[in-house]
C-alpha cells in the first residue's frame, strides 16, 4: 500500500494544516510533515526492481464495476522520478515560502498538499477515469494559490490559467469515454484500464485529419499540449508565473508542466502509435519553433521572472523533440529533461523570490552590481545559469545533449534548431546575469537606506538540496538513467505494439526476461 500511502497522505496532512491550534508553527508542522512523505517516497527503492520494464507495486481493485473503473495504481521507470521529484521539491517549497507567504498561512499549506496528492495520483494512475479525477483536481489548488497568494492580476492570470487548461481537458475525457465504449465493442465488458486501452486496435488511415485513431491521438495531445505547454498554446504561462507566489512558480514549473510530458510518453505514443509517428513532424516542428521563439522572447523581458517563465516554453519544447525522436536517446534525453527542469528551473524562481523579498521589484534594469552586495547569492544564482544554459558537468548538459542525439538520429534539420537554441539560451541567461550582477550598481542596489542582506541560513538550506542535485544528476547521470532503462527500452522495442505487464513481488527478473522475448 506504498502507492497509496504517498497519494492520500497528503489529503490528510492537508487536513490537520489546517484544524492545527497553533498558528504560530503551522510552517513547522507542514515542513516536518512534507519530510515525512519524501522519506516515505524514498523507500520505494527497497522494492523497486530497475530491470524490469513492468508495472510494481501494483494496487488494483474495482471501483466503479457497471463502468469498468477501477482504482488502479502502479509505477515503473518512467512514473519513479516524477513522483520522486514531487516529493523533494515540496519541502524545499514550503521551506522557501517561510517568509514570503504571510496571509492566509494555513490555506497555503493546505492547498499546497491537495496539490501534491494530485500530481503523484497523475503519475502512478493507470485507470484513465482516475487518471482523470487527479488531473482536474490539480487546477483547483494551483487556481487558489494564484488567485489569493498572486499579484495584483493574479485574477486575470488564474482565470486564464484554469480555462486553458480545462478547455483542453475536456476533449480528453470525451476520447475516454469514447474508448471505454471501444473496450466494450472488443471484449464485451467496458473498461477504463490503461492496460486494455493499450490492446486495442484503433483503425488509423494516413493522409486524412478524420481517421479515429488521429482524432483520438489529438484529443488526448492537445490537453497535454496545453498542460506543457507548447507553442501557440503557452500564452497562459508567463502571465501564471509572473502573478503567481514564488512557491506557486516553483510548483508549477517544477512538476505541473511534467504532467503534460508524462502524458506524451505515458498515455499519448503508446495508445496511438501510427498517429504519433505519422504526426511527429508536427510536434518536432512545434517543439523546435517554441525552442527558438521562447529563447528570443526571453531575451527581450525587462522582468526577470517573465524572462525564467519563457525560458520555460524553450526549454519544454527540447523534451518534446527527444519524446517524438522515438529513440532511446531522445526518449531517455526528454524523461531526463524533465527532471533537469524541475530543478533548475524550479531554483531560479526560488533565487528571483529571495531577491524580490528585498527588492520588491523583478526589473531588470533596477539591478546591477548586485555581485558586491550579495556575493554568497550570486554564487548560487551563477551555478543555477550554469545548469540552465547546459554546460557541462551540470544535470542539464546531459538531458539536451541525449535528446539532440535522438533529435540526430531520427529527423536532424530539427537538431539544428534545438542546436541554436542551445546557443540563444547561453546568451540570453549570461546576458541576464551580467546586467543583474556586474556593472554600475542600480538604483535598488544603491540605495544606502536600504541595504541588501546577503543569504541566511534558511535560504542556504533551501539551495543546497537543489546544487546538490544539480551536479549529482551532471557528473552520475547513471544513478538515474538506469532506473529508466528498461521502461524506456521497452517503449521504443514496442511502441507499435505497446503493453505493459503486473510485476508480482520476487518475479521481476522472469517477467522481464518475457518481455525481452516479445
């Protein structure tokens, strides 16, 4: 009942956030209890089998029987680090917002663990109705954390947030429904398990936007198209970074954009194979035209935080080249990726909210100098460009270099693109830092009335996890690809024919000894 433990236990940390009496060590209790659910997530590894591609830990009962909806969990390489990346990131989180959520600390906190019971339920779902339940749940949370927590438009940037995202949802449960009503055509008894999803024969007809399979593939893309999100479909991004509290941001770019990657590689190329290899051009050409637009628009924003967010819509557009390379290098490059960008990306908006606690502005052209007042910060902040423009020895050189060597491999005029966007993203990060860091000092900078304090203990706490990871993922890339071998090996050697197989306790190594044989 591991799976469970971590999906639920959140509910019920949410639940005594908020009944607890004491106010004044809420923020205590939420950080020992967020803890608590990553160590729980850390024993996953005690019954974890690395060599098998199918699904452990399963947890499967009925749920709804005249439907065929069933309460079914399970993970495999492809689900671990997401749910891993979830649990870590959420302390640092609450850590991180110490000081700069005031009001309201209780419903913070709570919001802040519905949302974590939600991502994790995407990630170890595998009944598409409650894969569903948790997708929609997680709007809700995220919704009020912008809309109460946010900027002075945090209204027109929440509302825009959950109407985009909702609107796209809606055509994936219409494509639900409608498979369910397949299931039962093919084998006589409605289902909503992925598992059946998977062994059906969808009828696909080259050449024409109509044939079902292609207007199933697109149902499901474009909710997770919107959920990455991938140009054109980004506009809502930028606005939800820029009014959204630091934890907000942090959140949302660190785990919510992964929830639309995840649903590529986990419900989109394997239930619909030759709609994804026939439409790949599309997503490449998308994904490399959101690489390019994204860097160009980053490099023009006087607000530091509007610059990070577009870096976002660049740095997404690599994963979904590597996912639609169809290769072990593109495949493993983008699941990386995905990580890579939890991360470090997840760590400059922790880094523009500490200096915006002192500052209370993001503006570029406000800053510089800040290298001499702040000089601990600007070491972190440095090591975290670093990581984002993927030199190497950083966990991001080893994502974009995989996903460009699949890119290469299966369509290479698109690697070129990714290849300038590597170069545009150096430019417009390095640029970036040197104004903020070097140079005459600016007016925010300047001013004797209000010096800058450089980073406390706390805030040293809050990074160091994330540096750590940052060169851990860089210099042993090994330590987390080889959990992520075998499922992605076993996706690309069967996408067109994709299943996934219940591991049972102890039989690991033979069931995956039968899927080599497949």
């Amino acid at each position: 009942m591991i799976l469970s433990s971590l999906v639920f236990l959140p509910l019920l940390f949410a639940l005594l956030v908020m009944v607890w009496p004491k106010s004044n060590t809420v923020r205590h209790l939420a950080l020992g209890l967020s803890v608590i659910e990553f160590l729980l997530s850390l024993a996953i590894f005690r019954q974890y089998d690395a060599n098998s591609a199918g699904l452990q830990m399963v947890e499967q009962f009925m749920w709804i029987e005249r439907f065929g909806i069933q309460y079914f969990m399970g993970i495999d390489g492809i689900s671990l680090w997401l749910v891993l990346l979830t649990t870590f990131l959420t302390p640092i989180i609450i850590l991180a917002s110490w000081s700069s959520i005031t009001e309201r600390v209780k419903g913070f906190h709570a919001a802040m663990f519905v949302l974590q019971t939600a991502m994790i339920g995407t990630f170890l779902a595998l009944d598409a109705v409650f894969f569903y339940v948790f997708w929609e749940l997680s709007l809700v949370p995220m919704y009020f954390m912008v809309g109460i927590w946010g900027g002075a438009r945090r209204i027109y940037a929440t509302v825009k947030f959950f109407i985009y995202t909702f609107a796209g949802s809606v055509m994936m449960l219409v494509a639900i429904i409608y498979m369910m009503y397949l299931t039962q055509e093919a084998t006589g008894q409605m289902s909503a398990s992925l598992l059946d999803f998977y062994k059906l024969q969808i009828p696909f007809v080259g050449g024409t936007f109509f044939s079902l399979q292609t207007l199933l593939f697109f149902a499901f893309a474009l909710a997770f198209a919107i959920k990455v999100p991938v140009f054109p479909l980004h506009t809502w991004l930028p606005d939800a970074h820029v009014e959204a509290p630091t934890p907000g941001s942090v959140i949302l770019a660190g785990v919510m954009l992964k929830m639309g990657t995840y649903g590529f590689m986990r419900w989109v190329i394997p239930l619909f194979p030759e709609a994804s290899e026939y439409w790949a051009w599309l997503f490449m050409l998308i994904g490399a035209v959101g690489i390019i637009y994204g860097a160009l628009v980053a490099m023009v924003q006087p607000d530091v935080k509007k610059l990070v967010a577009y870096s976002s819509v660049s740095h997404m557009g690599y994963i979904l080249l590597g996912l639609f390379a169809f290769n072990a290098y593109g495949m493993a490059g983008g699941l990386y990726q995905m990580l890579n960008h939890g991360i470090s990306t997840g760590a400059l908006f922790i880094l523009i909210g500490m200096i915006y606690e002192r500052t209370h502005s993001r503006e570029i052209s406000k800053y510089g100098g800040l290298a001499s007042a702040l000089p601990l910060f600007t070491i972190f902040f440095f090591i975290i460009t670093l990581s984002s423009i993927a030199v190497p020895m950083t966990n991001g050189f080893v994502g974009e270099f995989l996903i460009l060597l699949g890119t290469f491999q299966a369509q290479p005029e698109f690697a070129y693109f990714a290849v300038t966007g590597v170069v545009l993203g150096a430019v417009y990060m390095l640029w970036m830092f040197k104004r903020v860091f070097f140079g005459e000092k600016g007016e925010l900078v300047a001013d004797e009335h209000h010096p800058l304090h450089d980073l406390n203990a706390r805030e040293i706490a809050v990074l160091v996890p994330l540096v750590v990871m940052v060169f851990w993922m860089g210099l042993f890339p090994n330590h987390f690809l080889d959990f992520s071998k075998a499922s992605i090996d076993h996706l690309v050697n069967n996408r067109t024919n994709y299943n996934l197989t219940i591991v049972e306790p102890g039989t690991a190594a033979s069931t995956q000894a039968a899927q080599g044989g497949n």
